[in-house]
C-alpha cells in the first residue's frame, strides 16, 4: 500500500489578508535616516522597506504597527521597536 504525502510549505502572509497574534518588527537606521535592516517575527505583515527610514515606518504605521520604543544601538544607528497585534 502506498501513500502518498504532500508537502505543502507555510502560507506568505500578505497585506490585506486577516491575521491573528501579535507581531514584533525591529527595524535599524542611520542617524542620517537611511535603512539599514528589518527583522521581524515570521508571519509579521509588511511592506518592502524604503531606503528612507522615514518613509519604512511611515508604512508600519499605516498597517497598523505601533511604535513602542526607540533605543540608540551606537552612535550612528538607532532602533525602532514596532509591535502589532493585541
């Protein structure tokens, strides 16, 4: 007897589709409000991020993305702590 098994891979979580949770994005820029990089928790919803810092989280907000924190990492770079969800 055989069975056959498929693999199917994680659904992508896109802008407009109905999510659940809570959802956690740090983003890192310059003091000179350009984008450095992104991380975020693996089914959060974004936008492809801007080379403008300004413009990346002007975009988080409008999903729906509150700002929770702002921490200098260095002395050239700050991180934005933005969460979403309950």
């Amino acid at each position: 007897m055989r069975i056959d098994r498929q693999i199917q891979a994680p659904p992508q979580t896109m802008i407009g589709q109905a999510w659940t949770g809570r959802h956690v994005i740090l983003l890192h820029c310059t003091n000179n409000n350009q984008f450095i990089n992104l991380y975020k928790s693996f089914h959060a919803p974004i936008e492809p991020p801007r080379q403008n810092c300004a413009e990346t989280l002007s975009q988080l907000l409008s999903i729906g993305y509150r700002l929770m924190a702002i921490t200098p990492i260095s002395a050239n770079e700050i991180q934005y702590f933005l969460v979403l969800g309950d």
